[in-house]
C-alpha cells in the first residue's frame, strides 16, 4: 500500500524536490549578499497602530498552553513547542511539519507598557498588541508665531 | 511512462487565476492506516469558509486563501496575503463520498476513508 501511494506522488514529489532546492538556492544567495536574513520560525510581522505595535506570528497546530510570552519595555519573547502530531497507529508517508520548539525575541523601537500587553490566538495566528508607553506616544506639537 | 504522459496531457482543472496572489504550497503531513488516510496541512489565518477540497478525477485539490490584510505601517513583515494551493492524487481505494475536513487551529485535517472491499487482502500462492 505505501509504494502505490508513493507511485501515485511521484511526479509532484520530484517538482517539490525541485521547489524546495531552488528555494534552498535563493534563500542560500539571499543570505549570502546579506539581503535578507534567515527566516526563522514562527514567521511574524510587526505593525506600528499608532498607540501600540502588534505583532502577528503564525503558528499553526500550536495549543495556548504551549506558548508563552515574556516582555520587557523594548523586547518581546515568543516561545512554544508544536508537539508531534503523529498520531498512534497511523504509518507515516510523508512529514513535512514536523515537532518543533521555537523561541523567537523582537526587539521593539520604542518603550512599551508591560503591564497591558494583550495576546490572542485564532486560527493559529498568534496576535500580541503591546501599547506604547506614554513617553513613546507621539505628541502633538504646537507652533507658535512670534 | 504512463505518469508521464498524464502529467503532459492533464488540463488545469482551475480556471486562470484573476489575482496576482502568491500561491504557497502548505506544509502537509500524510499519514495512513487500515481504515482511512489522514493529511494534516498548516493553514494559518485562513477561516473554515475559505478553504475549497475538491475532489475528482482521482485527485484532491486543496484551495484556501488568507484575507487581505489591510493594516498599514508594517515595520517588516514575514506573512504575506497569499493563497494556498495543492494537489494530490489518491488512490482509487478511498471513498470519496465520505472525506471529511475539519480546520482545527490553523491546521487543516482530511479524513480520507478507505472503501471497505479494497482493504489489506492477503493472496495465498498455490501449490500445484
């Protein structure tokens, strides 16, 4: 039963091989000429809302309870673990997302407040808002004629 | 040879994409046992109504796209809008009529039942 499945993959798997060596390549130039840095896992943005920044990151498959976030006032920690999905019984044709422990750190361009940093996971994208401290806030400045 | 030839006569079953989207093929994970097979693919930020299973002709195809993100001032960004796109061919043995798909944190499950009669059979060799 596993070769006749592999037999029936076999013309998209060498097309993924090759999608995946030419990724291999780019990615290989890529860091190379220093354009780009090592995407490392979780994959994540961060956005300036103006009050706060919010950074998204996704982690698919990953439980609440297996990610955790520490923060200081101008760093954010993202750690986690992805456990095994293998489930029992089952023969393995193919993994390509694997277990996977991961601990990410951003630094942030300005001071934040700790204390009403925010976390939600859905649909395994794991959104952090963290409000910008009022020193960081920006203010209005009026100028006045003389 | 035969995989050959069919790969080179196949036509797209998609009509032409009307969007300019990256596609991404998602990471998936393909198990098996004596009832169903099982394929986990990682879909993060995509919702249950926007994922599109198809299946004919002996193959499964799997659609799904991320809503626009709309947000502006992106400090750097890693995530891209972009849409999910694989294909799989399945063996004649599973039951289409009873796939069944569940989206479970990000992570998309696909039971594929085996149809009864094409289980593990075992053929004695005969003795003459």
């Amino acid at each position: 039963m596993l070769t006749y499945w592999m037999d029936l993959n076999d013309p998209f798997r060498a097309f993924d091989n090759v999608r995946r060596r030419m990724d291999q390549v780019l990615r290989d130039y890529d860091e190379s000429a220093g354009l780009r840095a090592r995407t490392s896992y979780p994959r994540a943005s961060l956005r300036d809302a103006k009050e706060a920044f919010v950074l998204t990151a996704e982690v698919p498959g990953v439980a609440e309870a297996d990610l955790k976030i520490t923060a200081t006032h101008d760093s954010l920690t993202i750690t986690g673990e992805r456990k095994a999905s293998a489930p029992e019984g089952y023969a393995v044709h193919r993994q390509e997302r694997g277990a996977i422990r991961f601990a990410r750190s951003f630094a942030l361009p300005a001071k934040i407040d700790v204390e009403k940093i925010t976390a939600g996971l859905k649909l395994g994208v794991l959104t952090v808002t963290l409000p910008k401290h009022p020193e960081s806030q920006p203010k209005a400045i009026t100028v006045k004629a003389q | 040879m035969s995989q050959v030839n069919d790969i080179v006569t196949h036509k797209p079953s998609a009509a032409e994409p009307t969007t300019t989207r990256p596609v991404i093929a998602p990471a998936v994970d393909i198990y098996e046992n004596e009832r169903e097979y099982l394929v986990l693919a990682d879909l993060p930020g995509v919702s249950h109504d926007s994922v599109q299973i198809r299946f004919e002709g002996g193959e499964l195809s799997l659609a799904a796209s991320r809503p626009d993100d709309k947000a502006g001032g992106y400090l750097g960004s890693e995530i891209v809008d972009a849409d999910y796109r694989r294909l799989f061919r399945i063996p004649e043995t599973v039951d289409s009529d009873k796939i069944e798909a569940r989206l479970v944190d990000g992570v998309l499950h696909l039971v594929l039942p085996k149809t009864g009669k094409a289980g593990p059979r075992q053929i004695s060799v005969k003795m003459h």
